[in-house]
C-alpha cells in the first residue's frame, strides 16, 4: 500500500504545504497548479495549470544516503513514464533529462528535504509544456515535445504508480537493489549503463561513450 494521495487544484508549493503539516505522514500531495513552486538551492520552478506532474511526499527516512534516496526515487519517475516511449535519464544530482538535436534538455527534477521523522520529496515533470529559461546549459523541454503524437499520461494515475514504486510504506529505500551497475533496461533504451557510485553518484553513459559525460 502506497502513500495516501491528496489532489489539489492548487497551491503555493506542494512541498511546502507538507511542510506545514507534520501530521500527514505518510502522505502526498498533487496540486494541478503551484503559485510558489521551487526546485533546488530554493530556485523558483515554474507549475503552469495542467502543464505537468507536481508531486510531494512525506516519508519514512530511509537507511540510504539522502543523494542515493533522491537517485532511487527519481529513477521510479523514469520507469513511470517509460510506457510513453521517450528515453529518459538521471543526470546529478537531481535532474531528470532526455536528448533532443544531439543535446540534453532537462525535463524535471526532484528535491529532498529532512525534517524530523520525515523525509519530503518533492518531484516536478514538465509534461505538456515547459518554461522558457534563456541561458541555462541545460534548457527546459516537455514530455510533449520529445513525443509528439502520443497521449500524455494522467497526472493522477501518474502519481499514484510513481508512489507505488517507492514500496509499501512509500519510502524510496525499498526500490528495489541498487547493483554497483548494471544494463540500462528499463531506465531508457538511449543509455548503455546505470550504476550508481558512492554516496549516490550515478554512471550513466549513452551507448556509443565508454565513460559518463554527466558523472561529475
């Protein structure tokens, strides 16, 4: 059983609503549209109604280094929207990112936070649209825009397969092994390795590189 749900047509920042009450826990939280929403190093994070997924959870702390809990959670977003046929991977330290024109974009992201007994994660896909950023190396892109013609997932349905693959009692720690490496498989067809180094550090190499270009 999964974490309970609660949808919301909007709200200043679903990570900060969790933040407000300790109460709910386990819990997560979906809002259609944040006014406030943040990413990392409190960064702002553009949520546009219906734009994309804008989920937070408060969990079980797990007996993982935060930065491997953070790689394992955002790997189980990955696998969620794999049936959508884009290839998708884990850039450090939180990004999640696909190729487009022989470049990488940037699709999401995932935030963590401790706070007592509770870890708070909060996690923001652009789905159907993404912001317009100048200057950033990695420029922002849409689930939409990498596969056009295909029908976007439920944000809803999203959500709650994504916090069914954190396990039982919605902790990330119980994703499943993490091997030193191994094939890419289901993390996405465009990568030849996935490993993870210490503390959480990922290998991820497209399939014609011999060493990861985003590693360091």
């Amino acid at each position: 059983m999964s974490a309970p749900l609660i949808h919301l047509g909007w709200i200043d920042s679903t990570q900060d609503f969790l933040d407000r009450h300790p109460e709910l826990w386990p819990c997560a939280v979906l809002a259609d549209c944040q006014v406030s929403g943040r990413g990392r190093r409190g960064n702002g994070w553009e949520s546009a109604p219906g734009a994309g997924l804008w989920l937070s959870a408060a969990l079980p702390l797990a007996e993982v280094p935060p930065g491997l809990v953070l790689q394992r959670a955002m790997g189980a977003v990955a696998e969620a929207l794999e049936p959508f046929g884009v290839p998708l991977g884990l850039k450090w330290p939180n990004d999640l990112v696909a190729w487009r024109d022989g470049r990488l974009v940037k699709l999401g992201g995932i935030i963590g936070q401790v706070k007592g007994e509770r870890m708070l994660l909060g996690v923001g896909v652009n789905l159907s649209s993404a912001p317009v950023i100048p200057g950033r190396p990695i420029p922002p892109a849409c689930l939409a825009e990498l596969g056009p013609g295909r029908d976007l997932p439920g944000t809803e349905a999203l959500a709650l397969e994504i916090l069914a693959a954190w396990g039982p009692s919605g902790s990330p720690a119980s994703c499943g092994p993490c091997p030193e490496s191994r094939s890419a498989g289901r993390m996405g067809r465009a990568f030849a390795r996935v490993g993870w180094r210490t503390a959480g550090l990922p290998w991820i190499a497209p399939p014609d590189c011999r060493t990861s270009p985003w590693a360091t």
